[in-house]
C-alpha cells in the first residue's frame, strides 16, 4: 500500500476544540494563557502542516515547524502558553 501526504485543507484539518478564555483558576496570573485550540486531521492520509498558521491566537501567528504531520485521526493541541497548559490540564 501507498499513501502519500496530503496538504492540509477544510477536508482533511479540523478545529475540534476551542478553548477561549477560560475561568479563572488558582495559581494562574493571566486566565488567557490556558486558551488552546485542537486540531484534528479526520481522513485516511496523513496531513502535512507546512505552512500552517493560526492567526489571531497570539500576539504572533503559531506556524507548525517544516515537515510536521497529522497522521489520520490523530489530534494536536496547540496552547497559547504551553507550559501553563501543560501544569492545568
């Protein structure tokens, strides 16, 4: 079998959760950073990110790094401020 990666589009990249402005919790100074955005790729193929970007989330767009993938049905979770995600969820 072959399968090739595909470029992300409308069909193969979905936004699955939106995490905005979230309440207030202890031990977080600014209830923003715990903003985060799934992504999910539903097809068949891999999903290349190359030139990927979200705007609007940040004081600058998040670009994916060269060569980043979704593979089918797997999910990203891009944070506003990853170490705070990471000490929250």
């Amino acid at each position: 079998m072959f399968f090739t990666t595909a470029l992300a589009d409308d069909g193969n990249l979905r936004i699955t959760e939106l995490h905005y402005h979230p309440a207030a919790t202890p031990g977080v100074a600014d209830e923003d950073d715990m903003e985060f955005i799934e992504l999910l790729n539903p097809s068949d193929f891999p999903v290349s990110l190359d030139g990927v970007q979200i705007a609007g989330f940040a004081n600058t767009p998040y670009a994916f790094d060269a060569g980043q993938t979704l593979q089918p049905n797997e999910r990203i979770v891009v944070a506003r401020d990853p170490t705070v995600f990471q000490s929250v969820y």
